[in-house]
C-alpha cells in the first residue's frame, strides 16, 4: 500500500512547463495530476477529473495522501472533462476555481452532473452535457462518451449519463479515459468497437467486500485492465485511480508485472506526480 507520494514537479514550475512546452506535429503531451487527474496538450489544453483541492470525508478527516500540485485560479484551459459526480473526479472548489480563473474554459461533463455545477455557480452556456454514443466536434478536441458501470450502467429518471468514459481524438492521437467502471459486456462491447487507443487509461485498484461496506465503489481490477489493454491492443498504457486515498490504493508495480506477464512487449507508463510524457505514436 501507498503511505505517502511525493510530487515530481508542482506550483509555479509545473504551471511554467505546462505553458511552455510544445507538441510537434505528430505529438501529444501529457502530465498526471493524481488520481485520474491528468493534463493533455495538443492543439487544445485538455484536463480530466482534476482534484486541485482538498478531500475530507464526512468527519472532516483528511482523505489525500498528498497535497494538490497548485491551485485551481493558476489553470489555463480550454477544456475540462469529468467522468462523474463523485467528489474525487468532480471536484466543485477546483471546477469553480478554473471558471473564474480562465472564462473561455467549457466544462464537458454527463448529464447528471449538470445542474451540480450551476447551482455551483457555472453559467449554463459554459457547460456541455456529454451523453453516451453521442460524438462532440470541438475545436482542437472531439469527444466519445461511453457508458460506464460504476457500479452499474446507469441514467437518471430524465434519462441522463451517470457516469462516463471519454474517448478523446485530439489531432493525429486516440487517447481512452474509463474515469471509474467495472468491466461489463456491454462495456466491452462498446470498446472493441472503437479503433485501438494510442493511450489508454485506466483505473486498477478493483473492489472488495471490505471497501464496499465503506460505500467506497470499486473499479477493474489489475487483471482486467491488463487483459482489456491487450484486447484493445492499446499503444501505451497508463494505469490510474491507485494513490490518492486513503483506504483505496494499490501498487501499479504490480500492474506493470501482471501485464508484462500476458505480454512483455507491452508497452507501459508510470509517470511521476507532475511529470510531463510526451507521445509520439510508433508510425512517426
């Protein structure tokens, strides 16, 4: 288990790189944030369930294992996506914080979690609902929702997504966030009907009895996400959703082994806290 993380880079030299490094034609550049919280940069400025504020469970007990890199009014962004409403993917003080920071940012995320952020105080025509099977053409971005089972597939009475995984095409780059899920068949369907992901993340810290009695919902486990990367034949790999919790996280060392077991010549990534990978696909 996790005890404590350290970030690679933060504060105002993470924000300095993040502005200044530059993708080339046929690259995309990412940096994690923690969680599933990540940064994608191609032609548009992309963040996904990012947590740049604290979490503390109902006691008022802090629930990070590690502090947030920087603060939400520091972001630039044209877009940020969250899978869902839970408070570790859709963090209301740093969605909030990035609106009043950047007012060109446009917030996608399902039609559940909608009116949650403009009763936060997002303007309505700032915010895109994403609903599944239902492609979005953005400028510099185009989105795929995909129904996720977290626990279960699920729409509210009104018939709104619950929970989403995107497929994001930013340029020449196919990247696949599952956000939370457990795999199902109509979830697995849904995947190999989609074009092989050059980057594909995914979440790896499963569920147990133990978690469950705690209302913690849980997620693919190691040994799916390892087996659906090789169904999907997926570029790059990055495992998610296995270190900012307390209670709830695994090793990815772990994970690397498991799929380098079903396939050594898979090919993997574990960035650090704040630390920039840029992609090249293996046709450039």
């Amino acid at each position: 288990m996790i005890m404590e993380r350290k970030w690679y880079k933060q504060g105002n030299g993470l924000l300095r790189e993040m502005k200044e490094w530059l993708p080339g034609p046929h690259e995309l550049i990412f940096w994690y944030l923690g969680q599933c919280g990540f940064v994608y940069k191609k032609e548009a400025i992309v963040y996904i369930d990012p947590v740049l504020n604290s979490l503390v469970d109902e006691k008022g007990d802090n629930m990070r294992y590690y502090p947030s890199p920087f603060s939400p009014d520091k972001v630039t962004a044209d877009y940020v996506l969250c899978t869902h409403g839970h408070k570790d993917h859709l963090a209301l003080e740093t969605l909030t914080g990035i609106a009043k920071a950047d007012l060109h940012t446009k917030f996608i995320v399902p039609g559940d979690c909608v009116e949650t952020l403009v009763e936060a105080g997002i303007d309505r025509p700032r915010i895109i609902e994403a609903c599944a099977k239902e492609e979005l053409q953005l400028p510099g971005l185009t989105v795929y929702p995909i129904q996720a089972a977290h626990p279960v597939h699920q729409k509210t009475a009104q018939g709104k997504d619950v929970a989403l995984c995107y497929q994001l095409t930013m340029g020449n780059i196919r990247i696949l966030h599952l956000g939370d899920t457990y795999l199902t068949q109509q979830l697995l369907n849904d995947l190999l009907a989609l074009k092989a992901p050059d980057l594909f993340f995914a979440p790896i810290n499963g569920g147990d009895y133990f978690r469950t009695a705690r209302d913690c919902i849980g997620n693919l486990n190691m040994l799916e996400t390892a087996n659906l990367a090789i169904m999907l034949k997926a570029a790059v790999t990055v495992p998610t959703h296995y270190d900012m919790v307390k209670g709830n996280t695994v090793d990815p060392l772990d994970f690397v082994r498991i799929l380098r077991e079903i396939d050594d010549a898979a090919r993997w990534q574990l960035p650090a806290l704040g630390e920039g990978v840029i992609y090249l696909p293996l046709s450039f």
